[in-house]
C-alpha cells in the first residue's frame, strides 16, 4: 500500500474541510468523562465551546454484546455498584439522554459525534445524523464493524494506536481512503512522551496518502501542539472539569485552563508556519536600511 493512489488532502466534516490547507480541526473527546451524569455534561461541552474546539465526542457501547456475561460479572467497585457491569451500564446514555445532548450541541453550535464499539452502537448514532464517525484504536481490527460503519457513507476518523502497519494496511483496505482521515496515537493512558512517536505522522500521510492527525493521552500540552507543526491536520484530546474525578480516563484528559491552551497554541503555529516561500517580510525592510552591510562587488 505504499504510496499508492492520488493524493487526498481534505475531507469534509459537516461544514468544515479538514486537511492539508485548512485549520486544524480540533476535537474535544468527552468520552466516558460523564460519569453518566447530563450536567456534566453539558458543562463539558460548554468547556469545549469557550476553549474554541471544532467538534465534541463521546463513546457509544451496546454493554452486552462489547462485553462477555463473564466480565461484566467481574468485580469492581464504582460509585455505580460492586460489578464491571453495574459500572459499563452507568456510563451509557439511552436515546432520551442522547437527543437532549443533541438538542444542547445545536443549541451551543457544537458538532458531536461518537466512537461506536459495535455496529448496534452505529445505528443508533446515525439516527442524529453525525458529521462523521470515529473508529477507536481498539476496533481497527474489527472487520465487521469497520464495514458496517461505511456503509453509512458519512467520514471516518480511524485511530491507529496499537496498532501495526500491517494492520492499518489491512483496516484502510477494508475502508477505502474516500473521506478518511487517520490518527496517530498512543493507547497508553496516559502516555509518556517518549512512546508518542510523533514522527510517524507524516510517515502515514507518505504512507497512505490521505489526511493524518493526532489522537493524544499524555497530560501535557507541547507534544499536543507539535503534532500539528508535524503536519496534523485534526487534534483529538479527552477533557474533564477537574483530572483528580473519579474515572479511568480523567487523569489523561485535560482540564479546562489546558483544552482553552491547545486550541491558542494550536492557532499561533498555524500562523507561524506560512507558506513555505522564503521571502523578505515588509517589516523587515527598514531593518535593512538600518543594519546591513553592502559589501563591495566581487
């Protein structure tokens, strides 16, 4: 699969392109960091909104059919009960839920859309006519669900972590590279700098030839933002109200203050890296007069 096929450089998310040439896209992942509760999560999106992010996303599960009987009866102790179930259950908002966070998202101008683990999820999804959907680093496997989550032809956000190049060639087969955006990361929550590997943004743009962006766990924000300097194209980064919260992705999620901080840092190297053409700029020139030397003519 290397390098083959002509080049595709955006791909349109609602009423935005996303890819080479266009802002980064940035996606605050709400995810499970509910805790199942509406209010926080209105107040997450807010966040979202006031910080300038393009889009929020959540994650969607159908509880009995992602999980075996064995492991939802495990224990597990959770403001929910004493169960894997008990907690799985808690965190899964219903249709009811899901259309007033809809309601809210038009109502802020907020684009949401989610992480479906399994094809029941898809469906119900759909129904809110999402702009895209994502596919999680754990689901790039899953033939089955890849293909059923194209045959609703909206754009795809495929993350990579975990994940070989040889099982990226394969997903990327299965999908097609038409409206398909990938994302590097790192699955490790959170995940030290020196497993993020960012090089290999580019390495997929070379790779595959579509847009790349970055899907990052690890608590910082420099990392983050050198992502896009490296050529990504979208940011997708969990939030939450306060990282000390009870939940498993809180501690790799960014707090208010640092979600509003990725997005301006995230705009100044937009504005700093231009176009690439080396030129003299206009506030440069009485700098000339003033400074430089002429030398003699050979």
């Amino acid at each position: 699969m290397q390098g083959t096929g002509k080049v595709i450089d955006e791909v349109h998310i609602g009423n935005r392109m996303v890819g080479n040439g266009h802002p980064c896209f940035v996606i605050a992942e709400i995810g499970i960091n509910h805790n199942g509760d509406l209010d926080l999560t209105r107040r997450l999106i807010s966040v979202a909104v006031a910080a300038g992010c393009d889009a929020v996303k959540f994650q969607k599960r159908t509880v009995d059919v992602v999980y075996s009987a064995e492991e939802l009866a495990k224990p597990r102790e959770s403001p929910f009960g004493t169960t894997n179930g008990d907690l799985k259950r808690a965190l899964e908002f219903g249709h009811d839920q899901y259309r007033l966070i809809d309601r809210y998202c038009r109502e802020v101008k907020m684009p949401w859309f989610a992480s479906c683990w399994d094809e029941r999820s898809v469906d119900f999804i759909d129904q809110f006519d999402p702009p895209c959907f994502k596919i999680a680093s754990a689901s790039l496997t899953d033939d089955r669900l890849l293909r059923h989550t194209r045959s609703k032809r909206r754009p795809i956000i495929l993350s990579t972590g975990m994940s070989t190049i040889e099982e990226i060639d394969h997903a990327v087969e299965v999908l097609g590279r038409d409206e398909l955006i990938l994302l590097h990361a790192c699955s490790a929550y959170p995940a030290h700098y020196h497993e993020l590997n960012l090089r290999a943004i580019p390495t997929l743009g070379e790779r595959y030839r579509v847009p790349v962006g970055y899907s990052g766990h690890e608590t910082g924000l420099p990392s983050t933002v050198s992502a896009v300097a490296l050529g990504a194209c979208c940011v997708e980064r969990h939030i939450t109200l306060d990282r000390a919260m009870w939940g498993s992705d809180q501690a790799a999620s960014l707090e208010p203050n640092g979600i509003t901080k990725i997005v301006s840092y995230i705009r100044i190297v937009e504005s700093s890296l231009g176009d690439g053409v080396k030129r003299v700029v206009e506030r440069e020139q009485p700098i000339i007069k003033k400074l430089r030397r002429v030398g003699a003519a050979a």
